[in-house]
C-alpha cells in the first residue's frame, strides 16, 4: 500500500477539492441555538422588569438584537484564525481552507438568521399576550414581528457583511499578531456602511464617526451588503494565500 495517499481522496479532475465543513458548523449552531435560549430570557424578562416599573412602549428585542453581529463577527473570525491554520497544517491547501472557512460563514449566518426571526416571534407571542406595543426601533427592511422572510433578509445580510469583518480581522490577527489590531479599522468601516442598521446599535460611538447605510429598499441593501461581503473577502484571501503556519 501507497502510504503518502493513507487519508487523502484525490478529486477526480475538474471536480471541487474542498469538504462542506459540516461538524464544525453542526457544533457552532448548536452553541448558537443554546445561547439563543438565554439570549431571549434574558430578553423577555428585561420586557417584564420594564412592565413592573414603567411602560414597555417598543421591542427590547431591536435593542438586544445589536449584540447579534459582533457574536457572528467573532466566531467568524475565531474560525479563520483557528480553524484555517488548523487545516492548512493537517495538510489541506489554502485555498479549500479558506473556502470552507467561507461557507461556515454564509450558512452559520443563515442559522443565526433564523433564531431572529425566532426570537422576532416569540416576542411577537408574549406581547400579544401582555398586550404590549410592538413597535420597531430604527430603519428595517421589516415592519412588524411577523414579516418573517424580510427579517430573515435583513438579518442574514448583514451578519455575512459582519462575518466577512470578522474573518478579515481574524486572519489579520493570526498573521501579523499584535499589528492585526490595524485591521479594526477597515473592518469597522466595512460593517457601518452595510452591515450595521440605524438605530439604537451597540458600542455606537465608536462608529459614530464612519457612514451609515440607511434604507428600506431591499434591492439597495441587498446590493449594498453583498458588495460589502465580497470585499471582506477579497481584502482577506491576500492574507491568507501565502500564510505561514505558526507554532502556539
């Protein structure tokens, strides 16, 4: 026996090389379907606090909803700096790391995608049942709690431009350790132009100070936050494409 190929499968010429990172999304959805369990207690019971004191007058979910992106951002970028290096170093190419290490990206924000509007519906239930106002902070592509495909929308779109940061900034900090901080600022602006939505979004001021998409048109955003997905890619393939293999 052949030992050099124990392990390997050659592709057959002209077919894909790259493997669709099933357990490593299987594993990162499920830790992500269990913190949307806290996630929307914690929710609903800030609503119901809110109600003993005061009035609930809007969502507390178009507050919350603010964190969501930075988590999809880093463990995006968690897998590129971990999982790509990982990989590349038990033999794979770079390139069908970094392309696996993208389809985690687009269908991890799908999932993540799908607890919002989750979390949109079941806020939606235990408002009707408190008959609490349901309005909506800030511009959505949506207008109420069950417009389910354009909170999908919303929401997938700019957790891929979020992603795409995140990988980008991962990448930055694995290679160029200490200076892959220089990488926050490309990626900060690459999240508030289509990435981030108006309204009360957290840690604000620090992209205070960048420009903001605004807009209810879902061909503008869509157009918007898939351009801003693809330059966070092709901002972080030249750092991958050549990247050397460190010992940690």
């Amino acid at each position: 026996m052949n030992t050099s190929t124990v392990g390997t499968r050659r592709p057959v010429s002209g077919g894909r090389t790259w493997r669709f990172p099933r357990l490593i999304i299987g594993d990162h959805v499920a830790l992500a379907a269990l913190l949307w369990l806290g996630f929307m207690v914690t929710v609903i019971g800030v609503a119901v606090g809110t109600a003993y004191f005061n009035e609930v007058t809007e969502s507390v979910l178009g507050y919350a909803s603010t964190f969501v992106p930075w988590y999809v951002a880093f463990m995006s970028g968690y897998i590129v700096y971990q999982y790509v290096p990982l990989s590349i170093a038990h033999g794979r190419i770079r390139r069908d790391s970094a392309v696996e290490a993208v389809v985690f990206m687009i269908v991890f924000a799908a999932a993540v995608a799908l607890l919002m509007v989750a979390s949109y519906l079941v806020e939606y239930v235990v408002y009707e049942l408190a008959d609490w106002p349901r309005d909506l902070a800030g511009t959505h592509l949506f207008s109420s709690h069950t417009d389910v495909l354009a909170i999908f929308w919303e929401y997938w779109l700019t957790f891929l431009v979020w992603a795409s940061a995140g990988g980008f900034a991962g990448a930055a900090f694995y290679r160029y350790d200490a200076g892959g901080w220089l990488a926050l600022i490309p990626a900060g602006a690459l999240v508030s132009l289509a990435g981030m939505r108006s309204g009360p979004t957290f840690m604000g001021f620090i992209f205070r100070w960048l420009p903001s998409l605004e807009t209810t048109s879902i061909a503008v955003f869509t157009v918007v936050a898939i351009a801003g997905f693809a330059i966070g890619l092709a901002i972080t393939w030249p750092i991958l494409r050549d990247v050397p293999i460190h010992k940690r």
